[in-house]
C-alpha cells in the first residue's frame, strides 16, 4: 500500500445501534462486526484506509465485568447518530469512529502507509473529544494515546498522549483527561486538527494506532477525517467525501418514493438498502443512470435504512426514513 491513503469513514455503513461485544470480556481479543451495530473492523476496499479493533480487559469491579458486552457506541456511525449520541453539534455530514465507555483497552490499529517515494509527508485527522471528567479508577487509567509505529514498531510517533508527549500534546500520568492540550489548544469539547510533519520518516512505513481506555457512558471521543497527505495536498484519499457531497436523496424522510439526484463525473454502478439490522433490503443497478432517479420503498415498512451508492470506486451511505 502507498501513501496515498486515509479514510473519512464513509466507506463502512454508518450504523445506528450500540455496539455489543460477543467475544470474552476476560481475554484479549479482536471485535467482530455485527449486523446494523457500529462496524469496527473494515478491510481497503475504492481508497479508504482498512482497520481492524481489538479489546483488552484492563479494567477490575463492574466495569471490568462488562466490557463492550453492555452495549456502548463505538465503531463507526452517521452523521445523525453522532449528533444524537454525543454533545458535539457540528458533525452534519458523513461518518465517523466514535469511541465510548470501553471498560477496557480499546485498540484500533490502522494499515500500514509506505512513505517511500513522497516529498513533504503528512498525517492529519480530526478529533473531539466529549466534556467529561476523567479519572483513575478499576485499577486502570481512563486514557486516549494516538501513535505512529514507524517500520512495524522499531520507534514511535507519539501524536496525542493524555499522559504526557505527542507532537502536540500534553499531560501526565493519572491526570484529567479534560486538560489534555494539542498545540496548547484544549481538546475538551473542541473538534481538534491533528497534524503530524511525517517528513523524517521518507522511506519508512508507519501505522496509526489509536488506544483509549474509559469507563464511563459520559466519556467519548472522535476521530475522523485521517488522510495522509503531501503537504497540504491530499493525495487521492477524499473522493468518497466528494460522492457524499454529489449525492443527494430528498425528500427525507418520505413516504417511500425517493429522489437521488448526482452532479458529479464517475458513472454509478449500484444502489444497495439496508435495514437497521444490516440485512439486504433492496438492490438496483444504477447503469445508465442520468443525473436523477426515483427510488420507490412505498411497499417498506415504517423506519430507517441506510441507502449505500457505489461507483467503481467509492461509495457514499445515507441514512433515510420511510415515515
């Protein structure tokens, strides 16, 4: 894989329901996607970054019984389940990962980027975290650390380390999270920019690494928008950014007939429809499509779907309502 890499998330569908743990809470082990709950692991597929999420128990007391097995909303969402979910109010478009009340070590560990070849090599993403506090407590340290492993780990980048370090970050040890600082900027409640000079490393592979241990349905985080880049150009990870922005599904919500309408250059292929469970409802070429289409569901019941548009290589989800 190349640098030319990142992921906005909008690849995977964006899900609805709490995401809940079917491995065992007591060992370490990789999450598996379940239908219509956030998805936690994807594998590259038209451009965006591949990741898979792993849960160590670290935690002892209740939470340390629970694990992700009560149902917490991590993995990657839409737009309006962020807005619902979280106290953050200007995520209005697109997918994100969210991550909440772990009750354990989360590990979300993304492909590796091979940055031979580049000239001014870039890693910038955003991320919020919630206001909320934070503490010591279970034997175990509410903590966010987002890293680099440079060459499968010979050295670290730290990015951002509530307990002290990162590129732009600050903390200590046990501290609150709400003081964590990146580029002496406060993340506590803010949509931070994340942005990583990369250029020491031509030649090098590195992987992004997020970790976040937290133990409380109050304490989230987002992250979103990772792209690595030359500079302030971006190479070649946005475009299934720019299919959401050229995709458009109104009226919504309707009584089953849609409109998609779609100004951009790449020739769609296929409409797929979801349930709220993941399940297939609904599939349709979209070959010889011309800038407008009625999508009829008057036959669906009452409820939401998601509605995923593919060309050869993108796609875009959206989340509509048959009232």
């Amino acid at each position: 894989m190349n640098a030319q890499v990142g992921t906005n998330f909008d690849e995977p569908d964006g899900a609805m329901l709490d995401y809940i743990d079917t491995g065992d809470v007591y060992t370490t082990h990789q999450l598996v996607n379940n239908a219509g709950q956030g998805t936690v692991n994807h594998t590259f597929v038209g451009g965006e970054l591949g990741f898979t999420s792993m849960f160590t128990p670290s935690r002892t007391g209740t939470s340390g019984a629970s694990g992700l097995t009560d149902g917490d909303t991590v993995g990657v969402y839409d737009s309006s389940t962020i807005l619902i979910s979280t106290d953050v109010s200007s995520w209005t478009t697109g997918n994100a990962y969210i991550i909440e009340d772990t009750d354990g070590m989360l590990t979300i560990t993304f492909d590796t980027v091979d940055l031979t070849g580049t000239t001014n090599p870039r890693l910038q993403m955003l991320f919020w975290q919630d206001s909320t506090t934070w503490e010591f407590t279970d034997n175990a340290n509410d903590r966010i650390y987002i890293r680099l492993d440079v060459n499968g780990g010979a050295s670290t980048i730290n990015v951002l380390d509530s307990d002290g370090g990162g590129s732009g970050g600050s903390g200590a040890a046990g501290m609150d999270m709400d003081l964590l600082t990146y580029n002496s900027v406060n993340c506590e409640f803010n949509l931070t920019n994340i942005d990583v000079d990369l250029a020491p490393y031509i030649g090098s592979t590195v992987q992004l690494v997020i970790e976040a241990d937290t133990n409380s349905a109050l304490e989230r985080m987002i992250v979103d928008n990772i792209l690595f880049t030359e500079g302030a150009n971006v190479l070649g990870v946005n475009k299934n950014k720019m299919l959401a922005n050229q995709v458009k599904v109104y009226p919504n919500p309707s009584k089953g007939l849609f409109n998609l309408s779609y100004n951009g250059n790449a020739v769609l292929e296929q409409l797929t429809v979801f349930d709220v469970t993941g399940k297939v409802v609904k599939k349709m070429s979209l070959k010889g499509f011309d800038k407008s289409e009625l999508i009829d569901m008057t036959d669906f019941a009452k409820g939401m779907y998601f509605m995923k548009i593919q060309t050869a290589t993108s796609t875009s989800s959206k989340r509509i309502i048959v009232k």
